[in-house]
C-alpha cells in the first residue's frame, strides 16, 4: 500500500498498541481490515488488565457480552454489510449513564444494586453506530467531586502520577480513555466534569451545548426528570476523536449548524486568563499566555474579551441553580446547616441546605437573571468566534478523600486554597448553555498536563470543535508522554 511518510509512520503506532491509537485511527484500521473488532478490544482490555489494578478506573465489565459483539462485527464485515461510524471501537461508559444490565449506582451505596433494564438514549445511538460497549466507569458519590472516589468502587488514580486525583465526576472516565482502556467515553458535565477530568488527564472533552445530547437515561436511579445545567458530551484522546463522535450522540431535532473556518486565522477570539473570583497557579496561567501567542503566530486575531462583571454574575446565577438541582438526590437538609445559612454562613454544607428549599419563586428570579446573562453572552459572540479561558486553577491537585468537601483545600502557589474557588473557569458554560471544549495545550512546569478552555456561542459545538482540530495541529498531542511510559 503506497501512504505518504507521516500517515506509515502513524499506522505503524498506531498498529504497535492499537489501544492507544485514536478513535479515527482505530475506526480507519478496522475499516481497511488491518485489524479486526476483536483484536481491537483484546488490545483495550491488555490496558485494563496491565492499568486498571493501579489506577481503578474502570469498576464494572462485561467481557464475554463485549467479545460476543465484537464477533458479531467482523461477522458484519466480513459478509459486506453497511459499517456504521464508529464500528468495533470498544467503549467504557461513565457509571450513572444507564447500561442495561450494568449498575448505575451513582457512587452510592444505597443504589449499589439498581441495574437499569435499558440504555440510556446516548448509549442506545453509540451502540447503533458500531461502538461496543464492555465496562463502565468510576465517579464521586452524586457525582458531587473534583476527585472520583465513593464507598462501592474506591479511588481512581490520576495515570500521570497516581497520588493526584483524575478529576470529577468523570474521572473513571477520562483515565481509561488517556491509557486506552476506552477508545472514547461519554461523560456528564454540570460544573466541569467533562472538562476537569479531561484537563487533568491530557484529554479533549467536550461540555456540549444544553440540549443537544438526551439526557434520558442520566437521571439519579428511580428518578426520571432531566438535570437542569447538565450535558452528556463526548471524552477523547484528540478532538478529532471528538468529531467523530459527537454526530452520533446528538438528537436528530437538535443538529447544530456546520462550521464555516477552514484555517486558524478564520479564527477572531477574546481571551480572558487572569480569575477575578481566586488565586490561580502561576504555572497555569503561564502555560495559558504562552499556548495564546501561538495560536497568534498562527493567524488567530484576538479581540477584545468579555464584561467582567457578566461573566461573574453569570457564574454567581449558575451555582445557585446547579446547587438547587444537585441537592435533589439527598436526604432533606439539616435544621443545622439551614440555622448556620440563616445566620449568614456560607459554607458549602449551608449553600446546599439553602438551596434545597428554594421557593418556585425563587427558582423564576434565578431563572430569569440567568436567560439575561445568555442574552449578554449571545451578544457577545456577535462580536468574536470564540472565548478561550484556563479550565481550572491548577493542574490535577493531590488526592484529599479524608475531609468533608467543604474543608477541602489544593495547592496554589504553595498555598493552600479552598477548592470552591476552583469553580470559576467550569461555571461560565453552565448556567449559559454554551460549548465548551477543554484542549490539551502541553505540559506544566511539573510535567502534568495543563488545557485551556474553548467556548463557543450556543449551538456552536462544531464551530469550537474546528478550532479545536485546528489548533491540535500547533500543539501537538501532550498525551503522547504518557503514552510513551505505558
């Protein structure tokens, strides 16, 4: 077979350990018969057996259903059916997103017996386009972390250095997708779980735009309403990956417009780096600058970034309304933690109890205060194509599973800061229903992995993923470093 130099030498990697190859990678060698759907998955699950043992991603596996599938595959192929897009890429799902026969417990003991008896929607469209699905993954309890750890499964470990946390709450997620358990994942994001796993494990992630990707299937176990905030978006190991994928999660009704750049100078963005609500690690912010002036020697014009105030008022809005949808699966408040907000604390414990008994009333007022700041940011993207941010304050933080969450602090600039500041850059998507791509853009001083955030306009998820390919060509792939240890 005659290839140019790069695409031989990729394919010979890419045939080296397949597991490790990307989504499009895998799909082309399984589509030109150089690999099998067995194969493929018999290489995932070598990095399951080798990895998982340490790093605790992946807590729930059906091997012989998935075997079974990947058989059916190559049957298809083999007879020259119609190969659908993602055909033999062996898959993990993230734990609350329904697989029949699979627990989605939620990080919970109390539902560490709730087996859904159906797919959830999004799992349903990936298993029709090919993919075949054989675990799923770790998550905090409720999915209310920055770490992944809970009570049934344990700890998942960050694969860089295991005594950092993998983020949350799709932390099972992104660690076998970065060490090719998973070929790609589906995560869930209301205040960065897409994107900080992502971000802490080198990895392009997608916070979709509300609406876009059913949540059916993503609801607490026995419960059936949609989460306000919350997305189901895709986890990969490029964006590319990404774009394969996302065309066969979203709803039909909801198909976003195509994009229109060819080229990174297409590209006019606002920049916004330094956070006006916390201290930020000078590492990040100087990984940001630098990833900002390359993207300008390659052609992007940077204007003007957004108001301030908007942005802060908008993320103010988001974490009162994320708070009122996350304090639904708990037990009632205690009369402790209310007493402690009515005397004006504001602790975490006290910010959930308030917000567990807003009034419908209350929830209008916030509702409404959050369609003006869509209003200020739909006009804001009038004005440029996209808003590049960091995606948190620093890279993965070291494990702290021992104190309450409201205690929990992580090193910034040596100094111990409270994990609630870390919420700023995650929280401007949110409540504003906008895409946000987290872009692995390299390595920090320390040589973990550090990525900057991409948003677009509403509805613009292709437009951010463009970019996203586009600029992958100027920095590379920071995941290759990981990769060369494994």
């Amino acid at each position: 077979m005659l290839c140019d130099q790069t695409h031989c030498h990729d394919d010979e990697m890419a045939l080296r350990n397949p597991a490790l190859a990307s989504s499009v990678q895998q799909r082309d060698l399984i589509v030109r018969r150089e690999i099998s759907a067995v194969e493929l998955l018999e290489a995932c699950l070598t990095q399951h057996a080798e990895h998982n043992p340490e790093l605790n991603a992946v807590v729930f596996t059906n091997v012989e259903q998935a075997k079974a599938d990947a058989a059916a595959a190559d049957a298809a192929q083999a007879a020259g059916q119609q190969l659908g897009p993602l055909h033999g890429l062996p898959i993990t799902i993230k734990d609350s997103i329904d697989v029949a026969g699979a627990p989605s417990t939620w990080g919970d003991p109390a539902h560490a017996d709730y087996f859904p008896t159906e797919d959830a929607d999004v799992v349903k469209q990936l298993k029709a386009a090919g993919a075949i699905v054989y675990g799923k993954t770790n998550v905090p309890k409720h999915l209310g972390d920055w770490q992944s750890f809970n009570e049934i499964y344990g700890r998942t470990n960050n694969p860089w250095d295991v005594a950092r946390s993998a983020g949350g709450s799709s932390g099972g997620a992104a660690v076998a997708v970065a060490t090719g358990m998973s070929s790609f994942e589906v995560g869930s994001d209301i205040g960065g779980s897409i994107r900080w796993p992502s971000n802490y494990n080198g990895l392009a992630g997608l916070k979709t735009s509300f609406g876009l990707v059913s949540q059916h299937g993503h609801s607490f176990p026995r419960h059936e309403g949609i989460v306000d905030n919350n997305v189901l978006g895709p986890i990969a190991r490029t964006v590319g990956d990404l774009s394969l994928v996302l065309p066969e999660m979203w709803q039909p009704h909801m198909t976003p417009p195509p994009a229109t750049q060819t080229s990174l100078s297409d590209f006019t963005v606002g920049v916004l780096i330094e956070n006006p609500l916390g201290e930020q690690d000078d590492a990040v912010t100087t990984a940001i600058e630098s990833a900002v002036a390359q993207l300008v020697d390659a052609g992007v014009t940077v204007a003007e970034g957004p108001d301030l105030e908007m942005a802060v008022r908008g993320h103010k809005v988001g974490l009162e309304i994320g708070r009122a949808a996350a304090s639904g699966p708990d037990a009632p408040p205690s009369q402790v933690d209310l007493d402690r907000y009515d005397a004006g604390g504001r602790d975490y414990a006290a910010l959930m109890a308030q917000a567990s008994r807003l009034t419908y009333r209350q929830w209008i007022d916030l509702n409404n205060e959050r369609e003006r700041g869509r209003l200020a940011w739909r006009d804001y993207f009038t004005t440029v194509d996209l808003l590049l941010t960091p995606i948190s304050a620093t890279v993965a933080p070291p494990h702290d599973t021992d104190r309450p969450f409201s205690d929990r602090t992580v090193p910034v600039n040596g100094v111990d800061r409270s994990t609630l500041e870390q919420w700023f850059w995650a929280g401007l998507a949110n409540p504003t229903y906008l895409p946000a791509l987290a872009l692995p853009i390299g390595l920090a001083v320390d040589e973990m992995p550090v990525g900057m955030q991409v948003l677009g306009p509403f509805m613009g998820d292709l437009t951010t993923l463009r970019f996203g390919e586009l600029a992958e060509t100027v920095f590379g792939h920071p995941l290759d470093h990981l990769h060369q240890r494994l």
